[in-house]
C-alpha cells in the first residue's frame, strides 16, 4: 500500500462498535489486546461510555478508498475519571486561574492503565510520519473547539518523543512488572529469590492449604455465560470494600466481554469447599498476560497475593508468557519480583501559562521518576536482576522533553 497521506479523510466516529471489526483489528495488529474492537466495543455497548460517564467516544479515524488506514481511540472527557494518569491537580491550577480544564480530549483505553500504542496505524504505512499526521489533527481539534487539552495516556516512547516536537509535554510513571526469565517451574522463579523474601512467598502459597483453598483457571471454552455473575460479584465487591472505590463497569459489560473477549480472559478463581471466594480477570495476548479486576467475598489470609500474581505468575510460566502487567500502584509486588518499569503519557495544553507551569511540574516529576525506577532495580527483590544487564526492565529510562 502506498502512503495516501495526500489522499486521506479524516473524521471523528461516534464509537468504535461502529466501525468494520475486521478493519480496525488490522490496525491492532499484535498489540494490546485492549485496543482491539472486542474488548472496546464491549464497553460501549454496555453504556459504561456515555456522556452520563464523562466518556464520550469519538474515535478519530482516517480512511482511504473507503478503508481505515491509521486511528486514536479517542474521548471527550467532561471529568478525570477512570484515567489513571491523574491531572486533578492540573484542573484545580485551570480553575483557579479561571481557566476552564473540562472537556478535554484523551486518548487513551477507559479504566485501563496498560500501555500500549495509541496512534494506530496500517503496518504497510510509515508509522513516525503518521504519528506526528495524528499528533497534528489532535491539537488542532482541541485548538479548533477551544478545548483545554488533549492527554494521550499510556502511550509508548516513541509515540511520546514523536508529540514532544508537536509541543506535547512527556511524563514519565511507575508501574511494577514480572518478567519472565526462562523459568520452567514456580520453584524456578523462586530460586531467583535471596532466601528471606523465597521463604516469605513459600510461607504464603502454604496458607491456602492450611485454609482448605484450591485455585482453578479458566480460560477460552471453559468460560461461558454462568461465569458472568461471579465475575461481577467479585468486582462490586472491591468496589464496596474502598472508600475510593467507583463502579465504572456493569454486569453487562461482563457479559459481552464473555461473548466477544472470551479468547483472551484468564480468570483465575479461589474456592472455598467449592464455592468461589475470590477471583481476579486477566487479559493474555502474544507473550503477555494483564491483570485487571480483582474481588473477593470473604476474608482469607494471603488470598490476595495467591490470587492476583503467585497464581498469575505460574501461569505465565506454564504458558511459556514473556512479562506479566499487573496494573498501577503497589509497592507490595516489588517485594515478589515484580520491578519497577516506566510509563508515558502526552499532554497538549492550549494555555501558555498552564502550560508552562505543568512543564515545570513535570519536568521536576520525570527526573524523581527516573531515580525511583533506577533505585527499585538496584534494589531488586530477585538476587540476579540488578546485575542482570539482559534484564528487559533495563532497556529504557524513556524520552526526556525537559
């Protein structure tokens, strides 16, 4: 396919539900599983995006000949919610300077903090040229309806370097991710250990024993309909458990999520005398597998660490998997072997002034990020990895805009 970027129409869609299936997944391609038409149109199609939410999907596509060659998932957000890369500092600065911070455009997966490309685009086209084609349209829709900003979230480094020159601001977060280092059993895996962090894991799979718990995972055909009201049981039910806590997802949701996803869920169950206890639902695609949603109906000792990443890690290793993402926050997963890796995100602010003091304020943020991500790898819980110079959490420090 030749580059049709003399030739291209740009629009702005009103869902990704809306859009051919078959299309859009070509632009997918073998990245994240939660760009992809299933799991996006899964969440429309339940009203979790809607105005009411403050998501707004407005997919901006370009076409040529009729056929998508390159795409954002794109939102018009009337709030910060479900973000995850959070601004709310950002909006109270614009609203004490009378500046209006919402709606602002975002690009981005909804209550998702996975990275991922942002910018989609047809594997036969030049991809750098047509992020910074995409980074332009998105600055001047937002200069264009006098909006406050355009976030691109979670986004990967080269699609972060490419929006800097189009005077997006980079920042840099944290997250924590195991990586697989040819391990063939959990024992394995845990030999990477100094002796008192492999004691301490060792002490934790014993309590589901010592409590009568048996962990069963679910995946592809052994995932039907009856599975969706425990799926959402356990979901309200952390939900419930935190102050913080907001319900973006409903049981439909869980539902065509079931029909549509089915291929990619890993959900790993606790039981109890056979009844389940506690549950968390995971994403697998190519070599990667996400953790996402976790619950639990009742009060157990070290369900939660069995259940989200022990059980999730021997999956990976069983299934050969390469890394194993599961989600934002929590220094606790530093302690069992999952190091700290960075994240990126874009930021256009219209303002000058607002603008100039986020880059400041980010400017100060990236550098105690990057000391952060350094200081957790030398002071890795797995004895090899802050030697390990093949270690994949090593590869990048990120783009720096300052």
């Amino acid at each position: 396919m030749s580059d049709p970027a003399s030739k291209v129409e740009f629009s702005l869609e009103d869902g990704v539900a809306g859009l051919p299936r078959d299309e859009w997944d070509a632009l997918v391609g073998d990245d994240s599983p939660f760009l992809e038409w299933a799991f996006l149109s899964s969440l429309e199609d339940s009203g979790t995006l809607a105005p009411s939410s403050g998501w707004t999907p407005r997919p901006l596509v370009a076409r040529h000949a009729g056929q998508l060659v390159a795409a954002c998932p794109l939102y018009l957000k009337t709030n910060s919610e479900g973000e995850f890369v959070f601004d709310h500092a950002w909006a109270d600065a614009a609203y004490r300077a009378g500046i209006d911070y919402f709606p602002k455009l975002l690009v981005g997966v909804p209550f998702s903090p996975v990275g991922g490309r942002r910018f989609l685009v047809h594997p036969e086209l030049d991809r750098p040229a047509w992020i910074r084609q995409l980074g332009g349209a998105l600055r001047e829709i937002g200069r264009s309806n006098g909006l406050s900003s355009v976030h691109v979230n979670f986004c990967r480094p080269d699609e972060a370097d490419a929006l800097a020159s189009l005077d997006f601001h980079t920042r840099i977060g944290l997250q924590y991710h195991w990586h697989n280092r040819g391990y063939s059993t959990f024992e394995d895996y845990l030999g990477d250990f100094r002796s008192k962090r492999r004691n301490q894991v060792r002490r934790e799979r014993r309590a589901l024993d010592e409590q009568d718990v048996r962990i069963v995972t679910r995946t592809g055909d052994s995932l039907g309909p009856e599975h969706v009201e425990t799926m959402f049981r356990f979901y309200i039910s952390t939900i419930r458990a935190r102050a913080w806590g907001r319900q973006y997802l409903n049981r439909d949701t869980f539902t065509h999520l079931v029909e549509r996803f089915r291929e990619r869920l890993v959900f790993i169950v606790a039981e109890q005398a056979g009844e389940p206890v506690a549950g968390t639902i995971n994403v697998q695609k190519g070599d990667a597998l996400y953790g996402r949603y976790w619950g639990a109906t009742r009060e157990l000792r070290h369900l939660h660490f069995n259940v989200c990443y022990y059980a999730a890690v021997e999956h990976c290793i069983r299934h050969g998997l390469a890394r194993f993402e599961p989600g934002a926050g929590g220094e606790y997963k530093q302690v069992r072997g999952f190091d700290a890796s960075p994240t990126w995100s874009a930021h256009w602010i219209a303002e000058p002034r607002l603008a100039a003091a986020i880059e400041q304020y980010l400017a100060r943020e990236r550098a105690e990020a990057e000391d952060t991500i350094d200081w957790y790898r030398e002071h890795s819980a797995l004895k090899s990895a802050a030697d390990d110079e093949s270690d994949p959490t090593r590869e990048t420090t990120g783009p720096r805009a300052d």
